[in-house]
C-alpha cells in the first residue's frame, strides 16, 4: 500500500527551506529531505518532482533506472 499523502507534506516543507539553500547544494538538500519519505512507501513522488528540477535531479540519482 503506498502513501500518497507525502507529496503536500514534502512539498510544505521544501517550500519552507529551498530559498535558504544555494543552488548547488539544493539536489543534495532535497535528496535527504525525500529519502525518509521514499524509504516509507511515498508514491507520488514524481508529482512533487514535477515542480522543483532539483528534486527530478534528486529522483533521476536515486532511481536511474525509473527516472531517466
């Protein structure tokens, strides 16, 4: 069973913080910020990485085999 309702909860939170974060490290940032989430059955990832590049980065690293 997964767990749709992640998205607006990472989404809240990043929103929150991405604008205090560098650019360069934000891929990174966004990584740690996802995993917890990724690691408890998150379904709608792709939605959330939809909207912030970073997070597709993050995605594509994760997962390149899913997310090339």
């Amino acid at each position: 069973m997964g767990w749709a309702s992640a998205t607006p909860i990472v989404r809240q939170v990043w929103e929150a913080v991405r604008e205090y974060i560098p650019e360069e490290k934000r891929v990174e940032v966004v990584k740690a910020v996802m995993r917890p989430f990724l690691d408890h059955d998150w379904d709608t990832e792709g939605e959330f990485a939809s909207v912030y590049p970073e997070a597709m980065e993050a995605l594509h690293q994760l997962y390149p085999h899913i997310y090339e």
